[in-house]
C-alpha cells in the first residue's frame, strides 16, 4: 500500500507543482525549477532533479516578473537568488539565445 502525500502525488500527467507566480497546478514539465542546493548559489535547475529546495514557475512571462518584482523566489529559498539565475528563466521564457 503506498500513501502519497501532498508532495510527489504522481496523477497521470506526472508529478505536479504548484507556479510560485499564479498559484496554478502544473505538471512538472510545464514548469520551470529554481533549486538552492545544499551547497552553493541558487540556479535554474533545467533537467527539474538538482537536490536542494526548489520553487517552481510557469513558462509564462508574466508570472516571471510578478515574482521578479515580488521578490517570491528569495522568500520562499530563503536565500538570495543571483542575476543570472533571473537572466537565464527570461532568456527560456523568450526564448532569445535559441
Ligand atoms: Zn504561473
């Protein structure tokens, strides 16, 4: 018998989580991850496995600067997040660089 918890519930979809910027469910591969490790500054975590505490967002530029502007992501790490990191969800969100 296995119980899930709210955290790693699997529907058919996949694992989902919640947009730090719109409060939407979403399947994790919709989502975008922003992990602190353990050790080290906070990065965007492309392959969603990097250990530590992430937060997740749409792909959804909007979202992204309400939680820019909002300063989400550093609250809720708990940890300042750097330039680049914002730099580099941007560049995915429009996707200049491709
Ligand atoms: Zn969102």
């Amino acid at each position: 018998m296995k119980k899930s918890g709210c955290e790693g519930a699997a529907g058919p979809a996949g694992p989902v989580r919640q947009c730090m910027g719109c409060r939407s469910h979403l399947s994790k591969r919709d989502l975008l991850r922003v992990v602190r490790p353990p050790e080290g500054a906070v990065s965007l975590d492309a392959a969603g496995k990097a250990p530590g505490r992430g937060v997740y967002l749409c792909r959804n530029a909007a979202c992204f600067k309400r939680v820019r502007k909002s300063r989400a992501l550093e609250r809720s790490l708990k940890s300042p997040v750097p330039e680049e990191v914002f730099a580099a969800i941007e560049a995915l969100l429009t996707g200049d660089g491709s």
